[in-house]
C-alpha cells in the first residue's frame, strides 16, 4: 500500500486529502456517497471535537462531522 493512503480519521487538522476509496458497505456508503465524498474529492480536516470524536471536515464547501468509526473506511491521499 502507498503511504500517502491512510483512513481519513489519521489526518492532521488542518490538513488535505484525496479520496481514494470508500470501503464501507450498505446504508453507511450510501450516506457518505450523498455527503459529496467521492473517489478525487478533495476534504480538509477542520477541528476535532473536545473528547477526540466526531472530527469536522470541509467536503465541497459543506462542514460535516464524522465519527473516526466511519471515517477509518474512506482512504484518502495526503495532499
């Protein structure tokens, strides 16, 4: 595996990546297909929540928070 691909809870606030792949399956991918995050769009992680989870990310202009266990299955690329 490249070691710019990593789930998309590892990157730093502040940061970029590039949607690789989404690996979740049934009504989750469904959810995260709708909220924009699909394969080449460009998400920044913004702020983590005080207890760590959920974690904020810019997706097409929208803020969306995402819990670390649905955002492990959306690899993405370091920018």
């Amino acid at each position: 595996m490249n070691n710019n691909i990593v789930p998309l809870h590892l990157i730093p606030c502040g940061k970029s990546a590039k949607v690789k792949e989404i690996t979740a399956k049934g009504n989750i991918r469904r959810r995260m297909l709708d909220l924009g995050l699909i394969v080449d769009t460009i998400v920044e992680s913004l702020r983590k929540s005080p207890s760590g989870d959920p974690i904020a990310y810019e997706i097409r202009g929208a803020v969306i928070a995402l819990r670390s266990e649905e955002a492990s299955k959306i690899l993405v690329e370091l920018l």
